[in-house]
C-alpha cells in the first residue's frame, strides 16, 4: 500500500489512497418539525437524522417562495436544532405560512453498514417477514421504522427461551424504531406491540406450520398514512387490522367484520362468498376513497405449500374503518398457481392498476409455475416474470417499492439486495426489464425485509441464521444512490404559522388513563399539575 506521507496512515475509499478517512454517515433529512413564533420572529425546530453538507429552510406564503434561510455550521450537525428568522423577512402581519427544509447530504462513494446505536451495532430479530416506513410528514411520528416478527418455535416458547432478540419479551408483535434507529418500547416498558391482541390465537383454525407459531406477517402504511398489520394464522375475528401510527399503544381495528369462519380451513365467508383467509401478505393503493386492499391469502388444507390453497382479492376499503362485505376484484394469477413458499411470499402495488409479486425460490427451485418474481398489469397481464435459473433467485421475500413505482429493491442470492428502475415498457416479447442501479451487499442471508426511508437508506430484515451470526437481525445501509442526494421534508399543519402570531408550542389537550406525564422539571406524575407538563414527550399547558 502506497504511503503518502512518512508516518501517516492511509486509506482506501471507493479504489482511491488518502491520508484522510473516509466520512461515512447516512444520508439525512429533516424530521420533527415545528415551530414557535412570535410578534419578532419565528423559531423553526427540526432534528436532521446525520450531518448534512448543506440545509435550507424555504418559507412560502401560498404557492410563491418568499424567503430562504440558508443553514451553515453547527446547525448541519445531527440532531436537534432551533433557527429564528426575522418577521420582516416573510410579509405581512397575519399572513399564513408554510415551509420546506431542503437537506443536502454528505454522500457516500460506496456502500456502507451503519452500526444501530446499541451494543450489538444491529437489532437482533428471530423472524422478521416484513418492514415498513412512515414517509407520512404529516404524521407525528414521520421517519419510524417498523417491523412484524410472526414466528417462533413451540418449544422455544415453552422452555421461555430468550433469544437476545427485540421480541424475547413479547415473542410475536410490530416492532418500531426512531428515525434513528432506537427501539421503541410499548407502555409496558417493554419492546413490541400487539393491539390488545392474544398472540397466540389462531382462532382455533389450523395453521401453517405445526411445529411453529405464526402470527403477524406484514405490515404495511398507505399513501394517506394508515398503518395496517396482517395475520397469516388464523382469521378470528380478522386477518387484518389497522393501527393508529400516532399511539401504537392502542387497541388495533380489525378490518374484516361480519364473516362467519369455516374452521377446517380458516376461510372466512359472507354468506357462500369468500370474504378472506389467512393473510400471508397485502399490499396498499391510493388513498382516501380510492384506498385499496390488495390481499394474498390462503386456506390450509393439510398445512403444506400447495398453490391450490391460494387466492386474491382487492378489496374497496376506501375511508371506512371496517368492511363487511366481499371482495370487489379478483387476480387470476394468484389464484391456484405461483404460491409454494407459504410464508416466503410478498405482494406490492406499482400505483399503474398493478401488482409486483414475489417469492422465496432459489436457482434450483425456480420455475414457470412457481417464479421468484412477476408483475401483473392493470389489464391483468403478465409482463415480467423471473421463472428459470438465467434470472436472479428471489432468496427471502423481502420487497420494496417507491411510491410512484418506479425503483424497486428485492434480494437476489449471495446476501445482496438489488435495488433497480423500470419504466413498465414493454419489449418485443412482452415483458419489460429492470435495470439495476446498485446491488447491495449486506451481512443479512435472507433478506424477508426491506424498507428504505425519506433519503432512500436502505433498512434490511432477515429471519435465518443462529443467535452467535451477524446473518439474522435489521441493519441499515447507505449507499451512493446519486452524485448530489437533496431531500426535501414539507412542514406539517401543526408546524404551519401566520406572521406574528403568538404561537408557543404549549398545547391543551385531554388526559388518557395510559398517558405518559411528567413535569417541566422531569418527574413523572400520575395526573397533570396546573402549569406546563410534557404530555407523550410535548409540552401540555393546565389551567
């Protein structure tokens, strides 16, 4: 190795020597913003998830910029920051104002493992089949991360055997993290939540696996923001239920109601109609009234991966909180055919009218009756089909796909994730190709869950390997996406201001029973005193 300088150490980057180490840090963006504003200024307040190369913050009276805040030294740092602009830099009194943050990111040249900020420098999970992300800015917990482990051994929960994992306490659950990547405790003080649900219950159907609990096995967040969680065992009262994203801690919703079950296969009909089955995966589309269910489903016949056992349905959910009826649309395709790994499979919309659906398969398994990947069209076709060992296996069912369809990241074999583009344009012989813009390498064998955040990080799940091996867990990656990565996070309508109103951040709100208060000064109390307290970590004004 070349030496530049006598006595200096050097590095190797991305196939170039310096002297000089190499910084490596996640690209950022900003989360957690609000404000306080008064007859002088208003003060913006916002946590950047790394060190930002440049920031600005582009404030707008309707649709016209009116003025920037160029951000510079300690205020690109990681973490907490607070930033006064003066009023006479935004209009009028009483003018109403919304804002941008625009983030600026160091970069990377290479991909890198970012170390999670505990002991282990990752989060270890037993079986982890699924993994979303709340890229609704205007949710109070924008940038959490979130995870369903379904899974665990009947002997294991016997015997009470701890794993060192995130669900040693609970077993099964949704498990969610800070944009930072800490874990989340429940109100119990201990990580994972269940939605006033019993882990354990399959509602007296047969499941998958006779050998094994499964219980969770997807989870996925709309483009309006709604938080949904599916069961693959068991369909009593229901094979999917919705979750508030603002309070983990409350009960979850079942979506399903009114259905009548058959207990020899765990189906689920309305009259002599299926309603739904054992829900091995979902995916969402639209939002709103156009909100959409797209099910993968299953009733077991002898508890074995047979395609015969499969179906799916599209379900016109819309803004109701339940459905009680049938579904409104059938997928030929999923019906009957494709499905063999009856917990290795995943479904996700393109937002075109189609479906991606994906399962575990290697190069010696893979075939035309049962592919590793496809896509289905909004006519119904089938346009992309990976089906013969020439094309990459699909070893886990990890999927993720941006919402305008158009990058996609999936593993392909020799713990890799590719992440890729397409344009949906068909060729000669009918099918479209993906062009992979970056393949990932990671310490995860196989990749069941893959999310990637406001920046495009890369979070990545796999549920095989032993307690000892860093192939089991949740890691996150950067990785160089692009010459210059510019993320841009909206402000919320709780951060919105009008010019020179008294605005202080203070809120009054009613109490619940499972609140956590404390006192200005830190102590926890059973009740809120007269004055301000910090109510589920925000401040709360008592008179």
């Amino acid at each position: 190795i070349p030496q530049l300088f006598k006595g200096g150490t050097v590095y190797l980057y991305a196939g170039e020597y310096s002297n000089n180490a190499p910084v490596i840090e996640l690209n950022s963006y900003a989360y957690n913003i609000d404000t306080n504003s008064d007859a002088d200024k208003v003060t913006v307040k916002y946590t950047l998830l790394s060190p930002a190369k440049a920031a600005k913050i582009n404030f707008y009276a309707g649709d016209t910029k009116v003025y920037t805040e160029e951000l510079a030294g300690d205020d690109l740092l990681k973490g907490e920051h607070a930033v006064s602009v003066a009023n006479s830099n935004l209009g009028a009194v009483g003018t109403a104002m919304t804002f941008d943050i625009e983030v600026t990111s160091l970069g990377v040249k290479e991909t890198a493992r970012i170390k999670a900020p505990n002991e282990r420098g990752k989060w270890l999970a037993n079986a982890v089949r699924s993994m979303a992300y709340n890229d609704n800015p205007e949710s109070k917990n924008f940038g959490q991360i979130y995870a369903v482990e379904p899974k665990l051994g009947r002997d294991a929960l016997s015997m009470g055997v701890k794993t060192g994992g995130i669900s040693d306490e609970k077993k099964v659950g949704l498990y969610a993290f800070t944009p930072d990547f800490d874990l989340i405790n429940a109100e119990d003080g201990t990580p994972g939540f269940l939605g006033g649900l019993d882990e354990f219950n399959t509602g007296g159907v047969k499941v998958y696996d006779s050998n094994a609990i499964y219980f969770y096995k997807t989870v996925q967040m709309s483009d309006d923001g709604r938080l949904f969680i599916s069961r693959m065992g068991g369909t009593t009262p229901s094979a999917l239920y919705e979750a508030d994203p603002e309070d983990l801690n409350k009960p979850w919703t079942p979506v399903f109601t009114g259905a009548e079950v058959d207990e020899a296969t765990g189906i689920a009909y309305v009259g002599d109609q299926i309603q739904h089955g054992q829900m091995t995966a979902f995916a969402t589309s639209g939002s709103g009234e156009n909100l959409k269910i797209w099910a993968l489903m299953a009733g077991r016949s002898d508890g074995g991966g047979n395609a015969s056992d499969y179906f799916a349905y599209v379900y016109d959910l819309g803004t109701n909180k339940q459905f009680s009826g049938v579904p409104t649309q059938k997928i030929d395709q999923l019906c009957g055919q494709w499905s063999q790994s009856y917990s290795g499979m995943n479904i996700a919309t393109d937002n075109r009218g189609g479906l991606w659906y994906v399962q575990y398969r290697t190069t010696s398994n893979v075939s035309e009756d049962a592919p590793a990947m496809a896509h289905i069209n909004a006519k119904g076709e089938v346009d992309l089909k990976y089906a013969t060992s020439a094309y990459p296996a699909n070893p886990a069912a990890g999927f993720w796909i941006s919402r305008d369809g158009n990058l996609i990241a999936y593993p392909s074999g020799n713990k890799k994730v590719v992440i890729a583009t397409t344009d949906y344009v068909p060729l000669a012989n009918g099918y479209f190709i993906l062009t992979p813009v970056a393949s990932i390498a990671t310490e995860e064998n196989y990749a069941s869950g893959i999310t990637l955040d406001y920046a495009g990080n890369l979070y990545v799940a796999s549920y095989n390997g032993n307690d000892s091996g860093n192939d089991r867990g949740i890691d996150r990656y950067v990785w160089p996406s692009k010459e210059e990565v510019v993320t841009t996070t909206p402000s919320n309508s709780r951060a919105n201001f009008k010019v020179g109103e008294t605005k202080t951040g203070i809120q009054k709100v009613e109490f619940n029973a499972t609140d956590d208060i404390y006192t200005i000064d830190g102590m926890k109390v059973e009740k809120a005193k007269k004055g301000v307290n910090i109510v589920n970590g925000r401040k709360v004004l008592v008179k």
